[in-house]
C-alpha cells in the first residue's frame, strides 16, 4: 500500500469481504479506555465521513467504540477461564454485544453477565488450530500458486475458515487441502491497472533508499504517518508501516522520510530517518519506527494527534484492540478520513514487495476505503490508536467512490490493519533498553 510516484503500487493485498459475518477477538490483552473527547471536539472532516461512512452521529460512534473496548476486556478474561466454551465475541448490527460460546452452561454465565449470547459447535481455540495448518499448508505451495491466494480469515459465525482466491486461472485450479474441513472459497478482484496520483500533504511522506537528488523519479515512494509516539528516552518517533522503508531488509535499513514538495522533488525537506522496520516473520506484523528530526517535533509532529483531511487533527486519548463491529476512521494521504467496521481481528494475508518477495503479514480487517500512498497512515476507533494501515483490495483505484463500485460484487472495500498494541510491544521487546524502549502513543501533548 506505498505507492510509487510515478508506479504502480508495490505491494498487493485483498481481504475477503465475506467475513462481515466473521465474529472473533483477539487474544491480546484488552484494556477499555474511556474517550476523553467530547462529540463536538471530533474535527469536522471526521465527522462527516462518520455520517457518510457508517451512518452514526459522532455520540453514537463514540459511545459504539468504548463498548466494543468493555467487550474486548470482558472476553479475554471469560476466554482465559473457559478456553473450550469461548467461541467468539462482537458488536452486533444493532450496536449491543455479543459473547459465542459452545455450550448451554457458558451461555448462562455470559447472560448473567449482561451479554446476548451464541451457541456455536467449535471453540475459538479449535477453529485458531485449523487456520495454523491451513497456513502451513499454503507456505508449502510453490510460489506461482501461493501467490493467488490473499488471505485467510476465521469466520466464527459459521464455524468456518474463509480462503481468499485471486479470480484468476491460477486461482480457479487452486487444490485444497483435505486435512481441514468446513474451508470457504471466495473468489477476490485480480487488482486493476496503474496509478498517477501526486502525493497530497498534511500526513503524507516521501522516502528513497538513498539521497532524493540522486533517486530516479520512479524510485520514491509515498506513504502516510501513522501515530506519534514517545520512548523511555523522550525520543520523538512516528509509527507507520513497515513496508514502506525502502532500505527494509537490508543489513541498514536507515532510509530518509520526507514532506514532498511536489514542484520540486529533490528539495523535499527531511522530517526524520527509518530507524526500524519489520514485515512478516515471526511476529507477523508490518510496521516501521521513523525517528523525527527537530523540524518535525517543530511542526507539531511531537503532539498527540492524527492529521486527516485539510490538515484537521484528531487528538488520540488512548489505544485499543480490534474487536468485531466496532466502528473505525483511518487517515491517509491519499482517501484521507474514511470509516467503517472491523470486520474480522484476525486475517492472515501475503504482501508481496517491488522484488516479488512474499510476505505473511497478521492484522485486522475492516471496511474503510484505502487506496495506494495510505500505507502506515493511523487507524482510530473513537479517539483510540487502533493499528496502522497495511494494505487493501482497493490500492490500485483511483478514488474511494470509484473503488466502491468496482469492488461491490465482492462485498466492497477492505482493509488490513496492523493492531497497534502488538506493535508496541515488538518494539519495546526488540529495543534491547535503546531506541525504542519504553515506546507509548502520545496521548498528552509535549510541553517543549
């Protein structure tokens, strides 16, 4: 989801659209954090993708997103207690939330509690099994046939894993395995054509794995800061994705971020340097750690806000976990502020690199617009840092409205999101006490 200026796009993912029925919560440690935010302190741009969005006022957004945190707390503990009765939990249509479980005893409990209930046949534990050998299968595949398959998803609700499939030949021919059953198969959009789009300011950056003077055109890339953050030092850095550092691999992965000056490229001022990067691998996640330099902490980048659309900013009072139907707003240099709902918190998808290089990366998916450039841009639910945006089903369109019809037969635009709290936690567990360590989402402005 970087984009080249004058390229297409480097990396592709496709979520199934499908798992709009796929309840699940994560496994990461949930903590509800209240908005200290009032409605009418939202900016105004956020708001009206929220109306346009998700057709909820800003109260009924604000509200949705807290009691998607309370549940997300709620079900780690009941989980923790009761591993074979937990099968899933996530906010409704109707906004009110809901606890899955395999048996009537655990049904009462939950009930009990406050909780609408589900009866399901197989636990969350069970179905999690499933979705490791399902992708273990799939890193055996040779590389022409891995690559038609873009992601997998739990789907909980009917007790089932969804595969994504590229619509392609390759795709259509696809064997699966028959060591799993209940496996859905959904057929995704191949991706279409190249995109010319100029960079936008505000939350947008440009990088280049060398000097910009001495970079072709064709070889700068575009990306969006995601959240602003703070280590144990009082270092100031910027989470954004990590496949947007272009030195990313290499034994220095130090690589120069930029504010674009359109009319005269090579003269972009620098904001700060890739100090850290990761995608795939082990954790799974795809995230980049960007420490900036002293003209960004004096354009306010040191501050606890997200810049969205005609440089409004959405102060962030807290973090939060990916929870089904919460509802959520993204930033990013290309759609700007666009929402939707999580749809599933746990898809497993390849990203493949400018190198043709394959990724499995981990995140949640939800249905905000993303086009290409929105990449590392922020992912709030309520006025809490969710994640940062890894890739879409849409990079390749060349706006939200037009990705909307395209993509409609497929159930509409998807997003991967990486969850901010695992991201953190890499960091910090990686930093060996150094940069990084300690590292916090601002949540309290810096006093200088």
């Amino acid at each position: 989801m970087r984009k080249s200026v004058a390229r297409r796009a480097a990396v592709k993912a496709a979520i199934a659209s499908t798992v709009l029925l796929a309840p699940m919560i994560g496994t990461s440690p949930a903590v509800a954090e209240a908005p200290q935010l009032k409605p009418g302190d939202l900016p105004a741009e956020l708001v009206q993708a929220v109306s346009r969005d998700l057709k909820m006022t800003p109260t009924e957004y604000l509200d949705r997103s807290a009691r998607a945190q309370e549940l997300s707390s709620y079900a780690r503990e009941f989980r923790a207690e009761r591993p074979d009765a937990f099968a899933g939990a996530w906010i409704g249509t109707d906004g009110k939330p809901i606890v899955a479980v395999t048996s009537p005893d655990a049904a009462k409990i939950a009930a009990a509690d406050g909780y609408q209930t589900r009866l399901a046949p197989v636990s969350a534990d069970n179905l999690e099994t499933s979705l490791t050998q399902l992708n273990q299968w799939i890193s055996g595949l040779p590389n022409e046939l891995s690559s038609a398959i873009n992601s997998v998803a739990i789907d909980f609700l009917n007790s089932q894993l969804v595969l994504s499939v590229a619509n392609t030949p390759v795709g259509h021919v696809l064997n699966l395995p028959t060591l799993i059953a209940n496996i859905k198969v959904i057929l995704s959009p191949n991706g279409g054509g190249p995109v010319e789009r100029h960079p936008m300011g505000g939350d947008t950056y440009i990088s280049a794995p060398g000097s910009l003077k001495d970079t072709a055109l064709r070889g700068v890339d575009v990306c969006s800061f995601g959240f602003n953050s703070v280590d144990a030092a009082g270092n100031a850095l910027n989470i954004s994705a990590g496949h947007c550092d272009p030195n990313l691999g290499k034994s220095d992965q130090t690589a120069g971020v930029y504010l674009p000056n359109v009319r005269d490229i090579p003269a972009s001022p620098e904001l700060g340097k890739f100090v850290r990067a990761n995608l795939g691998g082990q954790s799974g996640l795809d995230y980049s750690v960007i420490k900036l330099n002293d003209r960004a902490v004096r354009a306010g980048m040191d501050q606890p806000s997200v810049r969205g659309a005609n440089g409004t900013t959405l102060t962030i009072t807290g973090i939060a976990d990916p929870v089904i139907g919460a509802p959520v707003c993204k930033s990013g240099q290309s759609s700007t502020f666009t929402c939707g709902f999580v749809v599933a918190d746990r898809v497993e998808t390849q990203l493949f690199t400018a190198d043709g290089e394959s990724k499995t990366v981990r995140g949640f998916a939800s249905t905000a617009c993303t086009l290409g450039g929105d990449s590392g841009g922020a992912i709030v639910s309520g006025t809490l840092a969710l994640g940062i945006t890894s890739g879409s089903n849409a990079a390749e369109a060349p706006s939200c409205d037009e990705a909307n019809i395209a993509l409609a037969q497929y159930g509409g635009t998807a997003t991967l999101g990486i969850p901010i709290r695992p991201i953190l936690t890499d960091i910090d567990a990686s930093a060996g006490g150094g940069l990084g360590s300690g590292i916090t989402v601002r949540t309290r402005p810096n006093a200088g």
